[in-house]
C-alpha cells in the first residue's frame, strides 16, 4: 500500500466514524464497526470513543502510522443516514464503489436535510406526546392538552434551530413553557393531570434512551463512553424537572391552583392504539427510512405486547426483560435477513421499554415526596427495570448473534 493509497483510506475511516457518531452510533458499537472497517482496508486500527471525543489510531506498518483526536459534539438519532453509511460501507467492502467515490457519497449523506420536512415532524411530536398520555392510561383530556404541548414544543425546537441562544437552553424552557401553560389550561379544565401532562409534553427530551445506551456500554466494558452518556442524560433530567418544577411555580402564581376532578379513565384499547402512533412517529422523530419503518413500528409492537404477556406472568420488572430479549432476537433477525443494521429496529423497539418516564416520576417523589400515578416503590423499579433491558438485549445476542457490529 503506497502512501497516497493509505491517506485516501484513512481519510474515509475518519469521516465514517465522524459520521456515524454524529448519527448516534453507540460507542461499543461503533468502535466495532470502525475496526471491521479498517480490517477490510487493510490497515490496522485502533479505537476509543466517548459521546464528546474520538481517538484514531491508523497503521499499515511501522513506517505508516497515523493518529488523529477529535472533539465532537453528542450525536443524535438519524436512522435513515446511519443506514445509507452501512450501505455505502458494503459497497466499499464488496467492490461496487471505490473508496475516492465513497468519501463522495459520505459527504451526501452527512449533507441530506431531513427527509420528512417540517410537517411531519411537527405532527410527529404532537402525536408521540399524545399517545405517551395514552400509555401512563389517563383520560382523554389528558391525551388531548399533551398532544398540543408537544405541537407546542416542536415550536421551541424548531426556534431553536435558528437561535443558538435559545438552543443552549431548549429542555429546561420547554419544561417551563409546558408548565406554565398545563397550569393555565387547569383553569378551565380541571380535570386535567398537570404533571402527566408536563411530561407528556416533553417526553421528546426525556433521555430514557440514553441511559439504556449508557448501561449497556458499561455491561460492554467501554466504561468511559457509558458513565459520560449516563452522566449526560442524569444532566438533562435534572434540567427538564428543574424547568417543569420552576413552570409549574410561576403557573400557580399566576392562575392559582384548581381542585382536581377526576376523569373518566380511558379504555384499554386506547392504550394498545397507542404503541403503533408512538412507533409511527418515532420513524419520523429518529429519520428512519421510509423502506425500513414497517420494521421499526412492528419492532416496537413486538417490544410492548411482549412485556406486557411476560409481566402479566411474571412481573413488571421481569417482563420488561423479555419484552428486551424478544426485541433484540428480533432486531438481529431483521439484520440477518434484510443485510441492515441492527439498531434500525432495535432502537425502535428498545425506546418502547425505557423507563425514562419512570425516572422522572421517581426524581419527583425523590424531590417532592408527592406520587404520580399510584407510582410506588419506583426507584427499585427503576433500577431493576435498567437491568432487566440491558440483560434481554445480552441474552437476545446469545440467542440469535449479530452478523452485523452496527
């Protein structure tokens, strides 16, 4: 391999790892991925990535040695580009693209604007907030005012994209956004829950997801990468309870607090309506492919209604792990028989089972002493909730192995 050859794939290994973190690549996975990569090349690599810097280290012999350290921000979920990568990364392995040509389709695909526009994304954040009301099995009012605060929210976070300011501090004012307006709605509508709607509103933000990835890192032995990214989403919660608390204090001040009446609970079909509308805009939310979204809302399909038969049998906490297992059997057979990645329907599915409500409600009783939802003993649940999700997908490994490191 002659030097122009070696800075040419390097070059590619470096914008594809860039890439793929910016797309929300786990790290074990990525660094996984990245050394199958290098293998292929036929150059040497070495690898350590954290949600806010990478390490490469590139060599074809001791006369050709490369490093280079990068300070990145946090990637965020972009299934459809994560996607066409793996695709390009085949077309590279296989022969059908050279590496000068790919370095040119990666720079297309970092480039491609979201793909459903803003439309759908708006509809995607008021439907997921509603249907997340659906879920905690409140009333209809309930349902209704969280899928107008979560319209609400995709308003911040669209000014957000055109404000840096404002972009610096988009969770904590959502909250407090949401709050004061729950509490506002309140007044002529008492039947409202205010906290379940508050965070029915912002649920987009609650980094369930991100503790899931963070433990399941530290279970993978990558211990830098998952302390940081649980550390980062204990941050967010933190801030997105601080905003709703300090909401809901300038609410009462201004409109007073109401007497509760209570709703009319919801029926049961209600709540199973709702995992296919998360699912579906969840597919938005994530960029998800339009040929890989049937897979993504059956996943999530497959991840509810399984810890829902295992709890009814075997608890809540232990039903969530064979909702976890099924969903990653599942996800590794999507991989095998669509040649995909695994997280295009894993992540998809997973989402579905995280606690990241349950760690909300558990900061509130923690902080306030006061109880959501009949919500007892939650830490413990918490806790064993986590543990059950990351030994399901372990399991689920064993199971059905990935061919696949993504």
């Amino acid at each position: 391999m002659d030097n122009q050859d070696f800075l040419v794939k390097r070059r590619f290994i470096i914008k594809l790892g860039k890439a793929l973190h910016k797309f929300g690549t786990p790290a074990y996975r990525l660094e996984s991925h990245l050394q199958s990569v290098s293998s292929t090349l036929g150059i040497e690599g070495y690898f350590l990535i954290s949600p806010t810097s990478m390490t490469f280290v590139l060599q074809h012999d001791t006369e050709q040695e490369y490093n280079h350290v990068a300070r990145v921000k946090p990637g965020e979920l972009d299934l459809g580009s994560l996607a066409r990568a793996f695709d390009l990364v085949e077309e590279v392995s296989s022969g059908q693209r050279s590496v000068d040509e790919a370095l040119e389709r990666l720079d297309e695909i970092i480039n491609k604007p979201n793909p459903y526009g803003h439309g759908l994304s708006l509809l995607a954040f008021g439907a997921g907030s509603g249907a997340f009301a659906m879920l905690m099995g409140t009333g209809w009012h309930d349902v209704i005012w969280s899928g107008l605060l979560g319209l609400m929210v995709y308003g911040l976070v669209f000014w957000a994209e055109r404000s840096k300011r404002v972009a610096e501090m988009l969770e904590p004012l959502s909250a407090i956004v949401c709050a004061i307006t729950a509490c506002g709605i309140a007044t002529f509508d008492p039947s409202i829950n205010i906290p379940v709607v508050i965070l029915s509103g912002i649920i987009i933000f609650i980094p369930g997801l991100a503790l899931t990835l963070g433990l399941a890192e530290l279970a993978s032995r990558d211990l830098i990468s998952g302390t940081a990214r649980i550390m980062d989403a204990a941050m967010l919660l933190f801030k997105l309870y601080f905003g709703a608390i300090l909401g809901m204090t300038i609410g009462y001040a201004i409109f007073g607090k109401v007497p509760f009446v209570e709703p009319q609970k919801l029926p049961t079909w209600a709540m199973w309506s709702a995992v296919p509308i998360l699912s579906m805009s969840l597919v938005i939310l994530f960029k998800a492919r339009l040929k890989d979204s049937p897979w993504g809302i059956f996943a999530g399909i497959v991840a509810f209604f399984s810890a829902m038969l295992g709890g009814i049998y075997l608890g809540e906490s232990i039903g969530i792990f064979v909702g976890a297992l099924a969903v990653g059997i599942y996800s590794n057979l999507y991989a095998r028989w669509m040649k995909a990645p695994v997280s295009i329907a894993l992540l998809q599915g997973i989402v579905i089972l995280v606690p990241g409500s349950k760690t909300y409600i558990g900061l509130n009783a923690l902080v306030s002493g006061e109880v959501m939802l009949n919500q007892i003993h939650i830490g413990a649940q918490i806790f064993l909730i986590f543990m059950s999700l990351v030994a399901g997908l372990i399991f689920a490994n064993v199971v059905v192995p990935p061919r696949k490191t993504l």
